[in-house]
C-alpha cells in the first residue's frame, strides 16, 4: 500500500548525538551592540552593521541601518528592557506592520539580537522552523510572528529534555 505524500520526521536523538560527536569551533563571537542609550548615531550604526555581519548568513540592507539608527536606537531598547514577553517585543521588531519594522531586518537579525542579551532566547529564522518540523518538535509554523517565536522556543525546550548540555546558539 503506497504511502501519499506522508511528511517524514527525523528522530531526534540520533541527530544529538551526531551533533555532539562533530568537531566544532563553536558559535561565533557576536560583536557587542553598544550602549542603544549613550553611543553616538554613527557608534550605534557601525556596531549594529558588524553585529548584522556577523549573525546573519547574508546580511543586506547595509545602507538602511545607518539610515534608521534612531529608529533603531528606540528598537533596540524596546527588545532588550521591554516588560511584554519576549515573543511580544520581536514580534514589534520583525513583523510586517509591527511598531518597530524595519524593512531588511528580518527575524533572524532581531532573535541574534535577543539572543545576545536575553539568556535563553533561541535564534529563530526559517531554518530552524523548518529544522523543528522535520524534527516533529513543531507540527506546523504559524503565521504570525508572535506564534513562529513560541514555536521555535517550544521546540528548544524540547530539545533541551533531552540535551540539557546544549545552549540555545
């Protein structure tokens, strides 16, 4: 009996242990962000344009951040002292329509940033959803950005029951 279209999903701990057994030179250095309250336009600037290099496979819109680094600026202090739950402050920063969206500056960018200044916060891109489905860890990535973010965090703390050694980077 042929099987139609069944989605196919990876067992998890053999992927851990693979993953463990891997030679690694670890997770890059993220370069600091700067102080978002005291640094000058062009300090921030150039600190959130290195920071973006160095987490993002392909960082684009170099242009826009020195362009937007006020805006950015009040981004930035929204996403690390805001009192809503994480997945409420990223959803403003990396959602169409959001309060603070910025065209170019996409999830990835905003959960490298959250990431470095939240203990905890999974990095959070198409990639690793895709990864948490073909792992069962999520059964469907919803489509708001407030829903993506908890999925991907449910799916750490699914990984982390079973590989409580293993960081969120």
């Amino acid at each position: 009996m042929p099987h139609a279209h069944r989605s196919r999903t990876l067992p998890l701990v053999p992927l851990l242990a693979a993953f463990r057994a891997a030679p690694s030179a670890g997770a890059p250095a993220l370069p600091p962000v700067g102080s978002a309250d005291t640094d000058p336009p062009e300090a921030l600037a150039a600190a959130v344009r290195a920071f973006a290099e160095a987490a993002l496979p392909i960082p684009f819109h170099a242009d826009l951040v020195a362009a937007q680094v006020k805006f950015l600026r009040h981004a930035l202090n929204h996403l690390a002292r805001g009192e809503d739950p994480l997945a409420d402050r990223l959803a403003r920063c990396a959602a169409p329509g959001g309060a603070y969206f910025v065209p170019g500056l996409g999830p990835g960018f905003w959960s490298a940033l959250a990431s470095a200044t939240v203990p905890d916060a999974p990095r959070w891109c198409p990639a690793v959803e895709r990864g948490a489905v073909a792992l069962g860890l999520v059964r469907e990535v919803p489509a708001d950005a407030r829903g993506r973010f908890d999925a991907v965090a449910r799916a750490l703390d699914a990984v982390r029951a079973r590989a409580a050694d293993l960081s969120a980077a």
